[in-house]
C-alpha cells in the first residue's frame, strides 16, 4: 500500500479517471457500430459529425491514439460516402 498522502490521492484520483474513460470509450464505441448499422444516407451524414466528435474528444485526451481516431474517422467516412 502507499505511504505518501500524493499517491494515495493518485490512487483515488485514477480510479475517477478510469471510471470516466470507460463510459466515453464504450459510448463512442456503441455509437460507431450504430453508424455502421445505418443504411439510410441522408441519416448517416447526419449521425456522422457527432461520432466524428466523440472519436476526436478521446484523441484529444490520449484516451485513443490520434492514429488509430484518424483510421476510424476515415474508415467511418468511406463508409458513408459509399452508401447508396
């Protein structure tokens, strides 16, 4: 166990941050595959700057790597611009 009252306050302070990174993770996840289930275009470029967002929101925080959020984005976006 830690000794020091700093790494105590670590300990509690990334048990919050986990807990947070987690929610963004799994929601943006869930609204990536809701994306790739769409099959109307018009509602897809809709939905689209919204997942494009929250893709670049954990980015920004280092929760995804910015490489793997570009490959995402671009993959989202040739799926949607090849719909029917």
């Amino acid at each position: 166990m830690a000794n020091h009252k700093s790494s105590l306050k670590r300990i509690r302070q990334g048990v919050v941050i986990r807990l947070a990174n987690r929610y963004y993770k799994k929601s943006t996840r869930t609204a990536i595959a809701k994306l790739r289930l769409l099959e109307d275009k018009a509602e897809a470029n809709k939905f689209l700057p919204k997942v494009i967002s929250m893709i670049d929101r954990l980015a920004k925080k280092n929760t995804w790597h910015k490489n793997k959020a570009g490959n995402l984005k671009s993959s989202l976006m040739i799926k949607v611009a090849k719909m029917a």
